[in-house]
C-alpha cells in the first residue's frame, strides 16, 4: 500500500493554469511587450481577466512571478564551469559562451525587469543583484591578470570588462547596433582580450 498522499486535482489544475499564464507573460515579454497587464495576459491564454486575477493579486505581482520563473529557469546558465580555471585564451572563451547563452535565454526577461524595476523597489533590488553577481563572476574568472594590476587600473580593468559584458551592454550590441549573436561574441572576446592580455 503507498504512502504517497492522494493527488488533489483542483490543486494540480490550479498550478498548471497559474504556469500557464506565466509562461504567456513570458512570451509576451519575448515579443516586446515588457509591461503587458492582465486583461492582455489574459486574452492570450483563453482565459477570463478574474481567472487571471485569481491567481495574482495585482499587475506587479503577476509580472513578478513571471520575472521569477523564468530566472529560476536559466539559473544554471549563470555557472560558469571551471570558474578562473585555465589558460586567459581558454577562459575567455568559456566566458563569451557562457554570458552569451545567459544573454539569449534571459534578454526579453532582463528588459521586463529593468523597465518594471523604475516603480518596483523589489525588481529594482533584484536587478542591482544579478549586475553585481556577474560582476563578481568577472573578477573571479578573469582574478590572473586583474591581479596583476595596482589600483586604480585594476579598478579601471575591471570595470570595462564588466561594463562590456553585462546584459545592457549585449542588449546595445544585439538590439540596437543590430549585430548577429556570432558577431557580438567576436566582439567581446577581442575586447576582452585587448582589456587582459599582458602588454
């Protein structure tokens, strides 16, 4: 005899009708629409506006969890593996092809979150968060030959590695300079080689 507890139904309806309408928040996000309300949301999924609303509070809280989900979604792409391992030509490459997947996977998302984090303390919190984690993430892979450096070029190094490579950055070289993903990986490996290698 199982010990497993008994599935409620309702429950599990509930759960794949809330994911479902957060996966079209995501879609909608993926095509441009950064702030879409639930009445849009709504529409897309084939569901009423209450049906909506009974999943979510408000707007923000139906952004919110749509934001959430999919960063849990990409959390993986945000490792990466062999972290400061290697030679710079071999950690330069598994640094563009990480941030570049993390780029494509999460851009749409990245945006909806930023455009929302201009009212939203805690998408704003979340925001400043993920720019210091990858950030961080420069300093420890790139730490050989950051550390070679006195203040204030080290500072200097770092920031313009940072600054090139953080998902506002992409977003210009992807969206509005309107480079291919190969292109814009080309580019931040000769900078970054530029910005590290020894002189």
């Amino acid at each position: 005899m199982s010990d497993a507890p008994p599935v409620d139904g309702r429950a599990a309806r509930r759960d794949r009708n809330r994911d479902a309408v957060l996966d079209v928040v995501i879609e909608l996000f993926t095509e441009g629409h950064l702030d879409p309300g639930p009445d849009d949301v709504a529409r897309r999924a084939g569901l009423s506006s209450r049906s909506v609303y009974r999943y979510f509070e408000d707007r923000d809280a139906l952004l919110r969890a749509a934001i959430d989900r999919q960063q849990e979604r990409v959390l993986p792409l945000y490792l990466i593996h062999g972290i400061g391992q290697g030679d710079l030509e071999g950690r330069i490459e598994r640094f563009v092809r990480a941030r570049m997947q993390l780029y494509e996977a999460i851009a749409a998302t990245a945006r909806a979150s930023r455009a929302r984090a201009l009212v939203n303390p805690m998408l704003r919190e979340q925001v400043r968060d993920t720019r210091r984690r990858l950030g961080e993430q420069v300093d420890k892979h790139f730490a050989p030959e950051l550390d070679r450096l006195l203040d204030p070029r080290r500072r200097a190094t770092s920031g313009a590695v940072d600054t090139l490579c953080q998902l506002e950055a992409l977003d210009h070289l992807r969206v509005h300079l309107g480079l291919s993903a190969p292109q814009t990986g080309e580019l931040l490996s000769s900078s970054l080689h530029a910005l590290l290698a020894s002189p």
